[in-house]
C-alpha cells in the first residue's frame, strides 16, 4: 500500500471522506465515508500527518480491460479515479525509456491542473530525472525542493502510479527535476489485448450523418477489439458509431475490412512538429464484430508481434 500525505483542503468539517485515513505507521485513522467531526479533530489529522492510498487514474471514456484505447498524451483534464490496484509493480514493470511521458501531479494546494513530463533517465535507487512541467501559458510551474508529487504511467497493459519527493530543481543546463526513486509502485491492468503501432489509412462514416460525411483517418494503432483513429477533425462524439472500412496485409494477401465501432475516448495529440496542425485521437472500441473479421484482426495482431515487435504499443 501506497500511502500519500493528505492536502488541507481535502479533508472539509461535516463531510465524509472520500477514502480510508491511515497515519504515517499505516495505522487506520478513519474509514472511507466517516465524518470529520470538528475543526479541532481536522487540524489534528493534518498535524499528525493523515494519509490515503495512492489512487490510480485512467482517461475517462475507459469501459473494459479489453478495449481501452487511449493516448499516452491524453490531456490531464480527461482523468478520472480508478479505485488502487491488485498488486505492487517493481520499477522494472513500467519499462520506462528515456522521453517516455509520465504524468504529474503537483501538490493540490498549488493547483489541481495536471501535468505532462518527460524521462530524461534514472540512477537506479537513487533517482529519476524528469523534464520540468510547463503550464499552458508556457512558463514553468512552481515547484519547490522536498514538495511532494504523485507521478502516473500509462504503458503497454498497465496503469502504474506512485508517490515521491522532489531532491533537487536543475537549471542548468536546461531546467529539469530528481524526484525520489520510486520504491513503491502501483498499478492495474487496463488492456488484455496487445495492440501494435500501425499506418493504416481508413474511409470513416458517422451513422449519424449518412454516406456523404464519409471521411478518412489514420488508425495508429490497432488491436482485436478497437483502434486508436487520428483525424484533422473530430468524428463524433463519445457513444456516436462509427463505420470504419480498411484494407491490411495478412501474410501478403490483402483483407478488407468494414467494421462498426463506438467512440469510447477523444483526445488532442500536440504533434512533435508543432508547426504542423494537432490531430484528434479516437479510442473505437469494435461492435458486433464477425467471426470472420475477428480472425484477421487477430491473425494480424500476432504476425506482426512476431515480425515486427518493436511495433507492440
């Protein structure tokens, strides 16, 4: 278990509180939905210093393990709680690679906005060094030395988050961060299937709209049960169907492909480029799939995990 200090502002006199408080022995204070009796009990849990469990996040839009597609950029805006998980990771199970995105977030008494970094590497045991995080305005937050963060990261089929405290703000020669090397990491699965990188280019059709809206979009990354479809507009709205139709390679023979889909999620993808115009990311989960077309997709999914593993996402 995971445990975080609770932020003054969290724990309000007459309202029940949203999760268990344990002090910092892990020892139970109060159980999730009990009442802060006074201002005299409130100010002692926070100078006791009262915790709760790390919670873990996902992007809201996220239906099943199975077939959540969402985007490692999604906007902090976009999340919502997911109760803790099963079991504790190791830092080894994030398979964190340098420019990797984690998301941050900052003491609530600073601002509830969250935050997207970058990895610039880690020491094993000792520290992890992170890009500073910029706020929409473009200058940096403002954070202080020994404050302390919860950091989260979306990767392959887990969710994984964890606490840590700020060792030292770098300003030169760039303004970067060493948190504390996370020890004690959590995390949930949030997708069974696998699904590997693709560049597929589909005729996309809204049911609400008829034939003559009939767009095209790019699938970026594709699974057995939905993709991730970037387009220069967005396609629907969350719960709209899509008609999707695309042709693969299986095994060099061409498949086409139509299918029905359900927007689950919708992002902005800031591009690399940032000459170039953001793009919309849809999560789709498949509908009403036929056998048919179930095992292409699987077949596909498989051929190119075994030609092509760098490609799984």
């Amino acid at each position: 278990m995971s445990l975080i200090l609770v932020n003054s502002d969290e724990i309000v006199v007459g309202k029940p509180i949203p999760w268990a408080l344990y002090d910092q022995n892990r020892n139970l204070l109060l159980n999730e939905g009990d009442l802060v009796r006074d201002d005299a009990h409130r100010e002692a849990l926070l100078a006791g210093g009262a915790c709760h469990e790390l919670l873990l996040e996902m992007p809201s839009g996220f239906e099943s393990a199975d077939d959540s597609f969402f985007a490692d950029e999604a906007s902090p805006a976009d999340l919502s709680g997911v109760k803790e998980a099963d079991r504790t990771f190791t830092f080894d199970d994030m398979k964190l690679k340098v420019e990797d995105r984690l998301q941050l977030e900052p003491p609530a008494q600073l601002t509830r906005e969250r935050f997207t970094v970058k990895v610039i590497g880690f020491l094993r045991g000792a520290s992890l060094l992170v890009s500073m995080p910029i706020t929409a305005n473009g200058l940096r937050l403002q954070l202080m030395e020994k404050e302390k963060l919860v950091m989260r990261s979306f990767s392959g089929q887990n969710a994984f988050g964890f606490a840590c405290t700020i060792e030292r703000i770098c300003k030169i020669p760039f303004e970067y961060m060493h948190l504390s090397f996370p020890d004690n990491i959590q995390g949930i699965m949030i997708r069974k299937a696998p699904r590997v990188k693709t560049r597929i280019i589909a005729a996309v059709q809204d049911t609400k709209n008829g034939a003559e809206k009939q767009v095209s979009a790019l699938i970026s990354d594709i699974s057995a049960h939905g993709v991730s479809l970037e387009a220069r507009q967005t396609l629907g709205d969350k719960g709209d169907i899509l008609n999707l139709a695309f042709r693969v390679q299986l095994h060099n023979i061409d498949a086409y492909l139509s299918l029905k889909g359900i927007i689950r999620a919708v992002f902005t993808v800031d591009p690399a480029d940032h000459s170039k115009t953001a793009l919309i990311r849809h999560g789709i989960e498949f509908q009403d799939m036929q056998a048919n077309d179930s095992v292409i997709l699987q077949s596909l999914i498989y051929q190119q995990m075994i030609e092509n593993p760098h490609k799984l996402v």
